[in-house]
C-alpha cells in the first residue's frame, strides 16, 4: 500500500472539519480534549483518530496540560496550516460574495486577503 500524499492527508472530509474549527477558534485561547475536538468538528472519535497523526505531524494543536488521563489541547496560533487555511477560505467567500452581487472576478487576477499571523 502507497503512503498518502499531502493532499490526500489534509483534504478528506474530518480533516477539513476540523482545519475549519480550528481556523475559527484560531485566536481564542480554549482548550479542547480529543473527544471535545470531535465533537465540536462535527466528526466521530474514530474519524479524529485516523486523522490524529496528521494533525500531529502540522503541528495544528499543541497540548497544553493533563488533568488525570485527559490531555487538553489548545490551537497552535502559530500554524503556518491553519493560517493558509483560514486565508483560502477568507478568499472563498469573497468570491462567492461577487458571484452573488453578480461580479466576476478579472481573470487570472486575485485579489489579495490579508491575513494576520
């Protein structure tokens, strides 16, 4: 069997769940089990567990502290992922915006997004 590639890794569907909470909650200091993680995803608690190693490998969370078995994790707000991410989906929007007002964007022009780190 062939290793995923990049792509294959990050865009499945509890992958993109999950980038997507986390780009949303990317500037607000919570804490979040595994378990809590999934759920506020929208995925199960095995679908988490597959993408886990990948999460890990992006550095996407960053544990935080235990309390009894449970480790808690915080968004890492450093990820260069999370930021691209959240940038990728800033420019969805707009486009979607335009295409509802009835504007095309000029071709092969981008308007840029700013993100902040």
């Amino acid at each position: 069997m062939r290793e995923k590639t990049v792509a294959e890794r990050i865009l499945n569907p509890p992958m993109v769940r999950l980038l997507t909470l986390l780009s949303e909650v990317r500037g607000v200091d919570v804490e979040y089990s595994k378990v809590e993680l999934a759920g506020s995803a929208g995925i199960s608690y095995a679908s988490l567990y597959r993408v886990w190693p990948t999460v890990e490998k992006f550095e996407l969370v960053v544990p935080s502290r235990k309390v009894g078995a449970v480790e808690l994790f915080k968004v890492n707000k450093k990820s260069e992922v999370l930021r691209r991410f959240s940038a990728f989906a800033v420019q969805l929007g707009y486009e979607e915006v335009l295409k509802e007002q009835g504007h095309a964007l000029a071709e092969g022009v981008e308007k840029p997004v700013p993100v902040k780190a």
